[in-house]
C-alpha cells in the first residue's frame, strides 16, 4: 500500500501549517524518523519531511547516490511488520527535501525496536500493553474478552450463576431461553471448542478473583476513610455490590406529597448512579493492574476506572452524543444487554445527564485522568463549583493501597508485594520472583504483584529501555525501600 503522491505545489502549504497527526519535520534522517514512520503507520497514516527545521524553516539535505535506499533499509530492517516507505526528494527553495510517506497499516500494530509507537497530535505515543492488545484484535475484528481464557476453565465457572443469567434474561425477553446453561454458554460463545472465553469467566466466576477488584471507600476527608470494601467478584454481582455500598453510605428522604406512600428521595438519582457503575464495569480494562475505585464524600461520588476512552473520542464528544458507539468488552456488554441491564449501546452517557438534570442536580463531572476515567456526581450545585481537593486516581491507586484504603488491602500488600519488596533489595528476574513467591501463574504474577509494584514506583526495571529483553531484572528504589524501612523499623541499606 502506498501514499497518494505529493503535489509539489501543496508543499508549502504543508510547511506553513506546521507539525500535525500526519506530518512530521526532521533536520535529519535519524532513528526518531524511524519511529515516526512506524506511529505513521499504527494511525491514519503520514509524512516525515527530512531537512526542515521543527518550525518549518527549509533546511535542506543532502542525498547521495545510495542514501534513499540506505533509509529505505533502515526503515525496513527497523521495523516489524516491515515498513518500505515511498520517498520522494523535492526541491524546495534551491534545497533538497526527502519526504518520506507511509499509509496507516492493514495489519496492527507496527513495532520499532521492540517497542510500539502511535501518533497523537504531533507527537509519538510508546503504546502500553493493553493498547498494543487492543490494536491487534481491533485488526481481526475482535475484542480482549472474546478470546480464550488460558488461565480458567469450565472448572472456574458457576453453573448456578450462568442459570440465574438465564432466569433474569427471560424475564425481560419474550422468546424464552430454554437450554441448559451450557447450551446457552455455547450459543452466546461464550464457550468455544471446550474452552470458555475471558468474558465466560468474569461474568460468571465460582470463586473471587482479584482480576474484577473494586475498592470502596466511605471518605471523611480526602485522606482519612470511615468504611471500606473490596468487591472481588463476577460482573453482575459486583453492579449490586456496588449499588449497596453507594446506598449505605447516602441519605434518603422521605417527602410528604399527600399521596398514600410517603415519596423517597436520595440524595442522587439512583437510576442514574446505576449507570454509571454499570458503564464503569462493562467498559473497564480489565488488562490493567489497577483497580475500579469508588470513592464517596460529603458532598459528591468519585467513581475511577481502568481505561481511558476509545481512540478519537473526546470528553466533549462524549457529551454531546457526536460519536458511534465504540465497546472495548464486546461479549460483556453484549451480556448485560441480553440481561436487561444495557438498554442501548451509545445511550447511557444521555439517561445519566437527564437522570441528574431531572433530580435538580448538576451534570456530573467527566475526565480522563492518566490510563483511566473518572467520572464525578456532586451532591449539591455548591458542591460543583466549590473547588475540590481531589487526588489524581491513576499511578497513585496502587500508592494509596499501599498505605491505607482498606485493612484486605493492607493483607494484599504484605502478603504479596512486600514479600517482592524484600527479595528485591538485590536484582532479580521474573523467574527468580515467581518461584521464591510460589507463583506459577504469569498472568497474575504480572498483574497483580509485579504490575502494581512497578506501577507505584516501589521497584524499577534494570533495563528500562528494552521491557521484554531476556536480561530484564528488577531492583528497589528508593521509595520501595523506604515503604521497608517504615514497616520494618530498620534502616534498609542500598
């Protein structure tokens, strides 16, 4: 696949609009042209003119009789799967410029070196696992919970759960589902060839599982908590779970209208409270070591998720309902449509803004905040523009567990990550962790112990720039020996 050719004439009009999400100036062809190309490639597409300034001032550069295909080489050999750039060499000004074009690529996403970069405005994105993931089972028309679960079985499932979905599709349903609830697993593909998907799982788990935590806290202040939970079950249970908390710890009203049943009032709209946790789990990266956090004060609710929004969608998009409906769990959302709890996709974001605006309340908040999403509900109109006081729920979820969400958080901590903590006072590899903490599962050893421990700076690749190399250790920093030393009351040397 190729570029549509340059117009020479349309050249200037290019350097007069500057860097964008399709061009990109180089002085010189170098190794973050390389990267360029390849963020190209994982987007829309694009241009890295070579021999112009970042201001786009014509510089010029010279190209020998074998510098083209010296390039082209370098692109090719640099880059998997291999990128061949068209290159055409333009005189602009008396000067020589290379423009070198790439189309987005079919098949995603392009790695450079190891690593994989997306282009954003005018700069390249090193995208995270879950991106790279994503992008791969966007290219064959799927998503993460659709494939096979490696690391669960049929044995990991509750029967009695998948029969309790059938009872509560069929109350709603006029064509009544008969089968039995393996059957059904089956027709919904949920189970395939004997081997049940991720969504099978996380919708109907036997046993918790720390892979669907959320933490729920009761806040007196942004730092000092009143009541807490961990929720660590399947997804439809956890809606309740959640909905109980948020109910506890809110106070209802009761209103006299002269009717014979005195009129309910909460301080939020539950309707649309309910929508809201229901958008948090059906779209939550379930990839990332972070947990859900929900997190109720005085005068509003906090509710964080794992997972910023789908690509080219705005908070202010989202808003205005400008956007087709884009599902990162396809088979889960599909499920709690088939239960009732989904009405129809795209609508939720509309029923939440009425839900509040019908009740007198302000719209509530809603942000990307770092890998996530957060969306907040104010009790009152004084509480929405009060300035708040409010903590960032992104790298610093896995801080606060370490310090004081919960006391199942502190076991969590103590019982996993400190151990890690304390063998990594001299560098280790991935091996050697898993078997001096006993663990043989890698999926969970990387989510959940050697994740979060990265994620909150506590340890420290020794090679950070090459992840996966076969040499990779992992030592303490400072912070994580610190996080020792508290809890030790002996000073760790380093």
């Amino acid at each position: 696949m190729t570029m549509r050719a340059l117009n020479p004439k349309q050249i200037p009009a290019f350097l007069k609009r500057g860097e964008s999400e399709t061009v990109e100036f180089k002085k010189v062809f170098d190794r973050e042209a390389v990267e360029t190309l390849s963020a190209f490639a994982n987007a829309r597409g694009g241009r890295v003119f070579v021999g112009v300034s970042d201001s786009g001032q014509v510089l010029g550069v010279e190209v020998g009789k074998e510098t083209v295909q010296n390039w082209i080489n370098q692109v090719k050999l640099s880059t998997a799967n291999a990128l061949i750039p068209d290159v055409e060499i333009v005189t602009i000004r008396k000067k020589s410029v290379a423009v070198l074009s790439v189309p987005e690529y079919p098949i995603k996403p392009v790695a450079c070196r190891g690593r994989y970069f997306k282009r954003f405005n005018k700069s390249n994105h090193q995208m995270s696992i879950s991106e790279v993931v994503n992008e791969h089972l966007k290219t064959i028309n799927t998503s993460w919970d659709c494939t096979h679960d490696d690391s669960h079985s049929e044995a990991d499932i509750s029967i009695e759960k998948v029969q309790a979905f059938i009872e509560r599709v069929n109350r709603t349903r006029e064509t009544k589902v008969l089968e039995d609830p393996l059957t059904v697993l089956r027709k919904f593909e949920l189970l395939r060839n004997g081997r049940i998907t991720r969504a099978a799982f996380f919708l109907f788990m036997s046993d918790e599982s720390s892979l669907s935590a959320i933490e729920l806290g009761r806040f007196q202040t942004p730092t000092l908590i009143k009541d807490g939970a961990r929720l660590k079950t399947d997804l439809f249970a956890e809606v309740d779970g959640v909905m109980a908390f948020l109910k506890k710890h809110i106070n209802k009203a009761y209103i006299i209208t002269g009717a014979p049943q005195r009129e309910e009032r909460w301080d939020y709209p539950l309707d649309a409270l309910r929508e809201i946790v229901i958008n948090a789990i059906v779209h939550r990266d379930y990839t990332s070591a972070s947990d859900s956090i929900v997190k109720i004060y005085d005068d509003r609710i906090e509710i964080y998720n794992p997972g910023r929004l789908p690509e080219g969608l705005s908070v202010e998009r989202l808003l205005a309902g400008d956007y087709i409906s884009s599902i990162r769990n396809r088979k889960i959302a599909d499920m709690f449509k088939e239960a009732g709890l989904i009405e129809k996709y795209g609508t939720g974001i509309r029923r939440i803004l009425s839900g509040f605006s019908d009740y007198g309340l302000p719209e509530p908040k809603f942000e990307e905040i770092g890998e996530g999403f957060r969306v907040t509900a104010y009790k009152s109109r004084e509480a929405a523009v009060t300035p708040q006081v409010t903590e960032q729920v992104t790298e610093q979820v896995t801080e606060q567990v370490t310090e004081q969400v919960t006391e199942q958080v502190t076991e969590q901590v103590t019982d996993g990550i400190l151990k890690l903590l304390e063998f990594c006072m001299e560098s280790r590899s991935r091996q050697e962790l898993m078997v001096h903490l006993g663990i043989r599962h890698r999926e969970h050893f990387r989510s959940h112990i050697l994740g979060k421990a990265l994620q909150s700076g506590l340890i420290e690749p020794t090679i950070p720039d090459r992840p996966k190399s076969p040499f990779q250790k992992y030592r303490l920093t400072n912070k994580g020996r610190k996080l020792l030393e508290g809890l030790s009351g002996k000073k760790i040397g380093g």
